[in-house]
C-alpha cells in the first residue's frame, strides 16, 4: 500500500483528491501558524508531512526558483535517488533551454511564478528531463503560498507524456485524413457513412453531407453484379481486410476505376464496429497501362496491331471457327517492288505510303476482321467468322484494287501492287503457326508468279517450300565446307587478240548433284541473303588470284558480279576493302559488274557507293546492257569503266535486223560516253566480225574460250 501511496501520478491533471487536500491543507498551516497555540502548529505540521511523503502527485516546494523539499513522488519522477539530488536546485536544472514552441525555459519560468504570486496559483503544460536526462511532458499547478511571514510557492507536478502521445496520435490520424490524397471513408457496423475526407469529395464530386448518413450500396456504380460486392464483405468478415480494383461513380454519373482497400474496425469483445474504405482514383494508372499497352500490341508507323496482337487474335479466329463450325482466313500480304519507291523517293515517302495502304486495307475488311503489319511492307489480314474461299477471295480482290489505286503522297503519285497470300482454317490447318507459313508459302508463289496476284494455299506447294528451304541449309554448308569454285573466262581485247581481264563465275561442287552452274543456286542464295556471305567468299578468292597471276607477269583484271542484295548491303565497301587488303591486289585491276536496274534508280545512297568504290580506284562495269530502261542523264552521274552488252543481243546479230540495229546504238552509247564496250555470249567468228565492224572493244563466249579453273592467259585469241 505504502509503495502504491509513493508512486508518482501518471497522465492525469494535477487537483483530485490529493492535489485538493494539500492545498486546503498548506492553507490551514499558514493560518496556523500564526496561532500562539504550539501544539496545534505541531499538529499541522504533521498532518502536511504526512500527505505531502504519501502523495501520488510529484510535488516540490520552492522558495523563489530554489527547491527547498521535494516528496518521494517528486524523486521518482525526476528519477532522483534521495533529496540531496533536488533540494538547492531550480526545477530549471531540470529543464530544457527551450519550451515549445521555441519560448526559453528560463525567461516562461519567470512569467509562470510571477502570475503564480499575483494570482495564487497557476496551471501550465511543460517539458522536463528527468536526472539521467529522460524528456517527458508534465501539467504543473504552481501555488504560492505565506508561511510565517515567508513567501514560498509549491508545485503539483503530475506526468503526461502518453496523454500528449494520444493527442499528438489523434491530430496527427486527424491531419492524415483531411491531407491525404486518396479518399478515406468511414462507415459504421451497418455500412453507413460516418465520415469522408476532403479527397472524397475532390475525387467524387460528393459533398460530405451528400454522403453520409447513406448506405455504400447506394454509392456504386452500377458495373458490378451484386454478388461481386457481397463477396467483398464476406471475406472483410472472415478476414478483417480485402483489398481490390472496382468502378465507382462520380456525383456527375461518370464511372471511373479505383483501388480499395477495406478494413473491419473490431471492439475488444471482436465484433465489427466499424470499416475504413480508402479508395485510390486509379484512372491516371489505367489511362497510362492502356497506352503502353497499345505501344506493345501496335506498330508505331501505322497504329495496325503488331505480331504480338496479332497472334492473339488469330488464335482467338480459330477458337471462334472450332466452336462455331466456321472457317476462319489468314491472308499474307507483300507490297510489290516497295523497295524501288525507298530507293527512288527516301524512306520519308516510303513510311507515307505504308501509313496510307495501311488505312485502305482497313477499309477493305470487317471490324470483326484484323490488319496487322508484321514489319517491312508486309501485312496480314485475319478474316474472323467467314463463310469459306469466296469470300476470302472477294476480300482479296477488293485490297488488290484497293492499293492499286493511285496516291498522292507530297509531291510525288505512287501506284503499287500487291501479292497475297491465303490460308483457310481449318482446311489448311488448325492452329497459328500452319496457318501462317501456308498463307507465307502461298503468297511467295503469288510473287513467283508474276506478283500482282493472290493465290490460296495448296498442300503441292509444301514440297517446294521444303526444297527450297532444304537447299538454303545445304548452302550454308557448302560455304562452311568450302564446295564453292571459282571459273574464269578470259575477256578478249578484239584489236589484239591478247587477253585483258577474266569474268570470275561461280560453281557448286555438290557432293550429289555435280557441278551446279549458277542460275541452279543463287536465286535462292539472293533470296535467303546467303548470297552476302558468299558474295564476300567470291571476292576474296578472285582479287587473291589476280594478284598471283600479276605475280606471274599476267596483269589482267578480274570482273566479279554483284547482285542488288550486295549492292545494298551495308558492308560492301567492307567487303571490298577487305578482300583488297587480304590480297594486296590494286584496286584497279579489280572490276566490279552492276546491272542497269542496281544503279538508275540514281539515289543519294548508290551515288555514294559507287562514288565511294570509284575513289578507291575500282573498275564499275554495267552487266547486261540493254535489258533495262537506262538513261543516258543518270549513267553521266557515274563515273563507269565499261558497258557489257548482254548476250540475248548477240546471238542473232547475224540473222535478226533488230538486234544488227541495237548493238551498234548500245556501242554508240558508250563512245558518247566514253566508256568501252564489252560483248557477252560471242560464239560465231561472223558475230565477232560485225563487232569488230562496228568498234566493239573487247568480247567473252565460248568462241574464245570456255570458262576454266586455270585459264590460258598467254593464247593470243582471234
């Protein structure tokens, strides 16, 4: 009981009961002890002893600002062992520098004990530290108070550090629910509204008064079946909190997506007292998510679906077709020749174009149907839900006349066609990746064909595709394997007979089929772009043999073709520059053969190149002169060694009246041009004459000489 009568008062006001007593008590001393009566002093002055050692409440009796007595209560509470450790001291030793907020203990103290003895007694909030320097908040009642003619002062000190906790905790909860950004409901055990905060009402559009005292249920949206919600309130009760994605309303009707997290409030006995819903306007997210998945599912050119969205749907087609009964169409689609309006007009207007065949083949189909662009110029159209091949022939029809159709695009009007082609689910197969390498399969037969055509697909045209792909493996394994051979055939200066330079030809050693001669393997070998790796194979071998014959004294110039894939590519001059390097050949015995159609397009990209190959001093001949539309303007842009004149002209210069009139033009041309020419496919003595006749420079056939591995460069030829 003692120990319980000794321990310091926690987080109450000091003046209950002991608080009262005492100061009635100090009263009734002071009156006394002017009594003449010594035994009733002596009496007072026990009773005050005795409630002053037993008090609950802290208290220290001060003379001016010097503790003069402190009780037990006190001691403990400033966590001193004995009075020694408080009598002589100020209460200000136990003080901080500074009150909150920011008001010096020294000059507060002086103010409080001033009033305190003007007015008798003085109720006040403070700061203390205790000996071992502990901080804790305490409520002060400070009473001034005369005892035989001296003027002394106590004060009640009672600890309400956990009291200014809860506060501090219910201003802060307070200022958390006004401040925060998500709207914050509270609702009771019936689920109707108590309170919201600000945000509510920012993000709803709801008066606080326009909601509370309503049941949630008459809040929502709309979207969501009942269930959904009781769902929600049955795991609440069973699991105190859910936390998920919903719609809600907006006071203007406006539905808009939100995060909730629900939380049951539970008395001590465990019953729901009430929820708190913390709702997170989500629409910003969603708007967000929504773009960047459209980025991941679109093409960026043309806003069409991409791969990605595009494999869904078709296996959402096919879905459909199996479930249905139905038939289901995928139709491949390439733009015919795209690749001249790039090089003649620049990407700019080539991106122009794909942006507005994009917008037509749209128009062409359903809104249950898909256009995707897979990459490049090419497209695919997923026909959903549709009858059979006629109407995806129908469909075809209408994009072939579709893209056909002029455009305007800037300054320039482009017309294209288009190859398709189409694969029919089920009939060609039941599942995503058949259906597009047969719609693949068909349209590369489309193109075979002459492009401008659609064709369905046909199981025939599975072996072809397995051929094909079979001969692109045992291509690569013939250039790893080192099957390739290079031929040469001597090129015959007409005036001399003496030998100026060899044509280098290709041929395959293959370990089953023979010798391959070229037209049976580089189509595929161009198609594949194996002709790249194989192309800087042929380069390397032939400027390596011609510097071994300029090292045996025969310095003639070896001619490699190139195709449009190499031309383009953007290594060439790599390549080149690699294989001269390799062989320490000069470049000007090294003569590189281009077609018409690789260089009159005249772009800024193949005037670089052939600029660039010009300045290392490499010789550029124009291969099959003749068979394109050459423009005398663009070849003057080039600086060019030499026109071959192609041997479709020179088989019947004898005998056709046509051909005996073109080749002198094309030998014309040249001189014009300053440019000496070569014919190609030489094989009569009275084709050679009418060349000599009509200035040919130099000539190559069989009348000459037959391609060879080992060439005789030392035959004078006729």
């Amino acid at each position: 009981m003692d120990d319980e009568m000794h321990a310091p008062a926690r987080d109450g006001a000091p003046g209950g009961g002991d608080c009262a007593t005492l100061d009635l008590l100090f009263r009734f001393v002071a009156a006394v002890e002017s009594s003449p009566n010594f035994a009733d002093r002596l009496r007072a002055r026990t009773s005050f002893r005795t409630l002053f050692e037993r008090s609950t409440d802290a208290i220290v009796m001060l003379r001016g600002r010097e503790i003069i007595d402190a009780n037990p209560a006190a001691l403990s509470m400033f966590d001193c062992a004995s009075r020694d450790d408080m009598v002589g001291r100020s209460l200000l030793d136990f003080s901080p520098p500074e009150q909150h907020p920011g008001e010096e203990s020294d000059q507060r103290s002086a103010e409080l004990a001033a009033r305190a003895f003007d007015d008798g007694n003085q109720r006040f909030e403070w700061q203390y530290r205790t000996g071992g320097g502990q901080p804790f908040w305490a409520e002060v009642v400070l009473t001034s108070v005369a005892i035989d003619h001296d003027r002394l002062a106590y004060a009640v000190i009672r600890d309400i550090s956990q009291r200014k906790s809860s506060e501090r905790s219910l201003t802060m909860a307070a200022q958390v629910f006004e401040n925060c950004r998500d709207a914050i409901l509270i609702l009771d055990a019936a689920t109707c509204v108590v309170a919201v905060n600000q945000a509510y009402s920012d993000i709803s559009g709801f008066a606080p008064a326009a909601v509370i005292g309503r049941h949630v249920p008459s809040l929502r949206a709309g979207v969501h079946e009942p269930a959904f919600y009781q769902h929600i309130w049955d795991y609440v009760a069973d699991h105190d909190h859910w936390e998920g994605e919903m719609f809600a309303a907006r006071a203007n009707g406006e539905v808009y997506p939100v995060r909730v997290a629900l939380t049951a409030i539970r008395n001590g006995a465990g019953a729901i007292t009430s929820y708190m819903a913390i709702l997170s306007d989500i629409t910003g997210r969603k708007q967000v998510e929504e773009h960047t998945r459209h980025l991941a599912e679109h093409d960026f050119l043309t806003d069409l679906p991409n791969r990605v969205l595009f494999l869904d749907r078709l296996q959402q087609a096919i879905a459909t077709a199996r479930r249905q009964h139905t038939k289901a169409a995928v139709m491949f689609l390439d733009l015919d020749r795209f690749k001249q309006i790039n090089d003649t007009h620049g990407h700019q207007t080539g991106d122009l174009v794909l942006k507005e065949v994009a917008g037509r083949l749209v128009r062409c189909v359903r809104g249950v149907d898909t256009v995707s662009r897979q990459g490049g110029d090419e497209f695919v159209v997923i026909l959903a839900d549709i009858r059979g091949a006629e109407q995806a022939a129908h469909v075809a029809g209408s994009v072939m006349h579709a893209v056909s159709q002029p455009m305007a695009v800037g300054e320039h009007e482009v017309t294209l066609s288009v190859s398709i082609g189409i694969s029919i689910c089920p009939c060609d197969g039941d599942d995503v990746d058949t259906l597009i390498k047969h719609a693949d399969v068909a349209m590369y037969h489309a193109k075979q064909n002459g492009r401008n055509a659609y064709q369905f697909f046909s199981p025939e045209m599975n072996a072809e595709v397995v051929e094909r792909v079979e001969m692109e493996n045992q291509l690569r394994h013939a250039l790893e394997h080192g099957e390739f051979v290079l031929e040469y055939q001597p090129e015959i200066d007409i005036a001399s007979g003496l030998t100026t330079g060899v044509e280098a030809l290709i041929r395959w050693r293959h370990p089953e089929r023979g010798l391959l001669a070229p037209d049976q393997f580089l189509p595929i070998a161009e198609a594949s772009g194996l002709i790249v790796p194989i192309g800087e194979w042929v380069l390397h071998q032939a400027c390596a043999r011609a510097r071994a014959w300029r090292d045996q004294g025969y310095p003639v110039a070896v001619a490699v073709n190139l195709s449009n894939v190499q031309f383009i590519h953007h290594k060439l001059l790599e390549y080149v520059d690699g294989a001269l390097a390799a062989s320490g050949l000069d470049p000007r015995f090294l003569d590189l053969e281009v077609t018409e159609g690789m260089i009159m397009n005249g772009d800024s990209a193949t005037i670089a190149t052939v600029e660039a190959l010009s300045r290392r001093g490499v010789q550029l001949t124009v291969d099959d002169f003749g068979t394109g539309c050459s423009s005398l303007s663009t070849l003057r842009r080039y600086r060019l060694s030499r026109l071959k004149i192609d041997r479709s002209f020179i088989g019947d210069i004898t005998r056709e009246p046509d051909d005996a009139a073109i080749v002198p033009a094309i030998i014309a041309v040249a001189r014009s041009l300053k440019l000496r020419v070569v014919a190609e496919g030489v094989e009569t003595e009275e084709q050679l004459r009418f060349l000599q006749l009509h200035g040919c420079d130099e000539y190559q056939g069989f009348y000459a000489s037959m391609a060879s591995s080992d060439p005789d460069l030392t035959r004078l030829r006729p």
